[in-house]
C-alpha cells in the first residue's frame, strides 16, 4: 500500500513539474511574441505627439502611452518572472550601491509621479549590498511603480534601513492599499 502511495506521489509530483514548465514556456513566449506589437505602439504614439496636435489630442496621446508603458512593464515582469521559473536565468550577485540604485529607480518613474500628481522621494542611503542588480532593480521597480498607481496625490517614499545583518528595502505610500 506504501509503495502504491508512494508511485502516485512521485506521478503527481512529474505532472506538476511539467505542468509548472509548460506554464513558464507559455508565458516566456507570449511575453516575447507582444513586446514587437507594443514596441510598434509606442513608436506611433510617439511620431503622433510629434504632429503638432492641439492639448486635448495630445492629452489622449499621453493617456495612451501611459497605458502602453504600463502593459510593457506587465510583460517585462511576466518575462522575468518566467525566465526564473524556467531556470535559464541565474542570479548575478555583485556589489550594488543603494543609493544609486534608488536615484535610478526615481528618475525611471518621475514622469510617472507627475502624471499621477503624486511626489516620489527616496532616503539617501550608503548601504552597499551583494545582489543581482537587474533583479532587484526589477522588484523595487515594481512596487515603486505599483505605490504610484494606486497612490494619486499622495506621495511615495524609497528606503532602506539595517535590519540585524540584513537590510530591509521599503517602498513606503498612501494608497488605499490591497
């Protein structure tokens, strides 16, 4: 009876695991095949603002290329997310200065405070911490740019602070929350 268990365990455990890969294909293709379709998107919209069009046009112009740039950023997280699932992408841990790296993060998202009238700040920061960069400028990118959409008019803080022998990064807002 044990050993009967034990086989169908291992099944279900093969099946969720190709279940799991078939999943992180999908999802790394899917992402890929919509970036040419989004990239051409947002060449149109920018060779639109380009045409001298009056502040009403233009106004729907930039609504739309908030939203574009808003599917790019969904797409760019599936991809990575389903590049770490796939296990063809390893971490690259390096020294990573905080402070540059949250000076990078705001510059990325000013545009996207103003149109949301809200003020993103950081807390300056010496802290130095061995990480891969790319990844962990892709998650605090994410919740920055999540604090801001739900935080209209209110303003959103990046920081960090010692936590024992770890440092604790924070993305601090107003919104209404989850």
């Amino acid at each position: 009876y044990a050993s009967s268990l034990l086989e169908r365990i291992e099944q279900a455990r093969r099946e969720a695991d190709e279940a799991n890969f078939a999943k992180s294909r999908f999802l790394a293709q899917a992402s890929h095949d919509l970036r040419q379709p989004l990239h051409a998107i947002s060449l149109f919209t920018t060779s639109l603002q380009e045409t001298g069009l009056n502040k009403p046009q233009r106004q729907i112009v930039e609504r739309i290329d908030r939203a574009l740039q808003s599917v790019a950023r969904l797409f760019r997280s599936l991809l990575d997310l389903s590049t770490l699932d796939s296990g063809t992408m390893a971490p690259k841990p390096e020294p990573v200065a905080l402070d540059e790296l949250f000076q990078e993060i705001v510059q990325q998202n000013v545009q996207l405070a103003e149109w949301g009238n809200s003020e993103l700040r950081m807390v300056n920061t010496r802290h130095v911490v061995l990480t891969d960069r790319i990844l962990l400028l892709t998650m605090i990118q994410n919740l920055v740019s999540n604090a801001l959409k739900f935080s209209a008019g209110r303003g959103v803080i990046l920081g960090c602070r010692p936590r024992g022998s770890a440092i604790s990064i924070e993305v601090w807002d107003q919104g209404y929350g989850i």
